[in-house]
C-alpha cells in the first residue's frame, strides 16, 4: 500500500505561509472518486503533524486525538467557506476555534535537574501535544482570516478538488494536476459543444 503522505498532491499555494490552510487541505479529493485522508488514522496523524514540527514521531496519538484533529479540520474548512462564499461563520465553527485557542499551553514550567539546576520546558504528555496543534492552527487560520491574505484565499476552481489556496494573479488552482484538467475539460466542452450556427 502506497504511503498517504506520498500520494498527496503538492502543498497549495499559501500553505507554505499558513499551516491551518495545509490542515485544511489534508483531506484530498482525488479523481475517480477517490478520497485522501491525511489525518485518517492515528499514525498518518501523527506523520503529519511531524512533518509540521508540531509533534515528535513517538507522540503516540489515539484515535480520539485524530477525531479531535479531523473535527477541528472540518470547522476551520467551514469558516474558510465561509469567508470565500461571503456568508456569516456558522458559530459552531467560531467556538470550535476559540476553544482550541484557548486550550494551549502557553507557560513552560519549571523543572529542576539534579545535576544542572532549575530550567524551563513545556511539558509534552499526547494531551498538550495535541492541544498545541490544535491552538496553532486555530490561531493560524484567524490570522489568515483577518489579515491581508484573507482577500486572496480561495478554493480551488477544478472539481472534485476541494482544497483551499491564495490565489496568485488569476491563477484560480491548487496545483498543476488540478490546472491541466480544468483546461482539458474546458477544451472538451468547446469541442462537444453543440454549433449553434
């Protein structure tokens, strides 16, 4: 079986500057009705955030806390519909998202080694390694949500796709892939397209 992370498409443009839109688009709509889940399993969970430096190899993720993840996934998606369609945020959404924000940790405690003295960590049980994840990409996503960027984010224009992007000039996809096949299917509508002369 191919490696999930592996089969995902190209991170969309603007997910290397918002971590919460390459959430966002870690559930992927593939052709041929075909569905990626990134966040699908525990351990494809606990890959992704790894990747994204928000959690050691070895955090040790339940299914409760993938749950958690996709759940939240699915509340930041639906305010960036939100904010592209122009329609108010479902207050479900909101309070997913200030609750996650609220949840993080944000003091390191102090701890005391034997041999070296006093010193300061952020204590990382599953729990709080979750809880992190989850407040940066809410915080995240808010940031893009009312900053300048906001303007730009759109979805991605080639169905069935359904990753989010900033759109850059016109460019009104998420990927090449994506790019190539509204082009083929906009030329095969020109081609089969009854003449009406």
């Amino acid at each position: 079986m191919r490696d999930p992370m592996t089969a995902a498409p190209p991170p969309a443009p603007g997910a290397d500057q918002y971590v919460a839109l390459a959430f966002v688009n870690s559930a992927v709509a593939l052709p041929g009705g075909h569905f990626l889940d990134l966040l699908g399993t525990p351990a494809t969970a606990n890959r992704w955030l790894t990747a994204h430096e928000l959690a050691p190899p070895d955090a040790g993720l339940l299914e409760v806390c993938a749950a958690q993840l996709r759940s939240l996934r699915e509340h930041l998606k639906s305010l960036f519909a939100s904010r592209v369609a122009g329609l108010p945020a479902l207050p479900s959404a909101l309070s997913a998202v200030n609750d996650a924000m609220s949840r993080a940790p944000t003091a390191a405690l102090l701890y005391w080694d034997e041999k070296n003295g006093p010193y300061r960590a952020a204590p990382c049980p599953t729990n709080e390694i979750l809880d992190r994840a989850l407040a940066v990409f809410s915080a995240n996503a808010a940031d893009l949500l009312t900053g300048p960027d906001a303007e730009r984010l759109t979805r991605c224009d080639s169905p069935p796709c359904i990753r989010y992007l900033l759109r850059h000039g016109r460019r009104q996809w998420c990927s090449i892939r994506c790019g190539d096949r509204a082009r083929a299917a906009r030329a095969y509508a020109r081609r089969t397209r009854p003449d009406m002369t």
